[in-house]
C-alpha cells in the first residue's frame, strides 16, 4: 500500500479470499471392445440428479464434463468433484458403459466423430473440418 491506497482484488478472488473453479473431462468406452461411446447425453441425463455440480457435454458425444462452482478450498472442490464422478460412474455402469479420466480414447476414435449437436460445436466442426475430425483429446483445467 503506498499513500493510503489499496489495491483491488485480484482477479479470480472474492474480497481478497481466492476462488476457484475445477473442470473434469470424461470418456465414455464400451467396456468389452475399449472404443468410445457416443452416449453422454444420456449419462448426464442419468447422472445430473445426484451429481454435485454442472455436467455437460463436450465436442463430441463420447466426451462429458464436470465442473465445480465456485470454491474457495481444495476440500470443497474435492467433495464437489468425489459427487460428480460418483454420480457419472454409477450411471455410465447402468447404461453398460465404462467411464475413464484419459488423456485420449485408448483404442482410438471413430473415423467420423460424432459431434455434440449444440451450436457451439458445430461452429467448430465447420470451420476446422478435418481437425475437429481426430480431435479426442481431454484435459483437467483449473481457473482462477
């Protein structure tokens, strides 16, 4: 502080206590063969009642997202994150279906892949065509 003044809050704080927020990607696989499954609608459908957060679906159909509220401790984010994997996990196995935290589908991805139909995602599809196309890559962000 230099002259009586004081700084703002600093970005992704609320009044000087940092907040945070957690998002988690998913694959859905069929267990036997190991290759993707393009039923995340129906999984978050499944899923969103006892889930602790947001679940929504990611560019293509076999990827789902959780993401936290605002959090202001690990332990928060935690127990919002524990909810929403066990909430994704106990509806992927009563659809039949495997759910994994991976960086890319193991066996590799469709050779058409199956683009979440919202707005978004077909903006996207459209304009980077055969990128989106082998694009099967998930990633665990965490923003301040």
């Amino acid at each position: 502080m230099a002259h009586g003044r004081t700084n703002p809050p600093h970005p992704g704080s609320d009044g000087g206590q940092l907040t945070f927020g957690v998002e988690e990607e998913f694959l859905l696989l069929n267990p036997e063969t190991g290759h993707p499954a393009a039923l995340a609608p129906l999984v978050i459908s499944d899923a969103a009642p006892a889930a602790d957060g947001t679940l929504t679906e990611e560019i293509t159909r076999f990827q789902l997202e959780a993401a936290t509220p605002v959090c202001r401790s690990a332990g928060q984010a935690h127990r919002h994150l524990a909810g929403a994997r066990h909430a994704l996990a106990d509806a992927a196995q009563r659809l039949g279906l495997g759910l994994v935290a991976v960086g890319c589908a193991p066996h590799g991805a469709p050779a058409a892949l199956p683009l979440t139909d919202r707005p978004r995602y077909q903006r996207i599809g459209n304009r980077f065509g055969a990128l989106v196309e082998s694009y099967t890559g998930f990633s665990w962000p965490v923003e301040r």
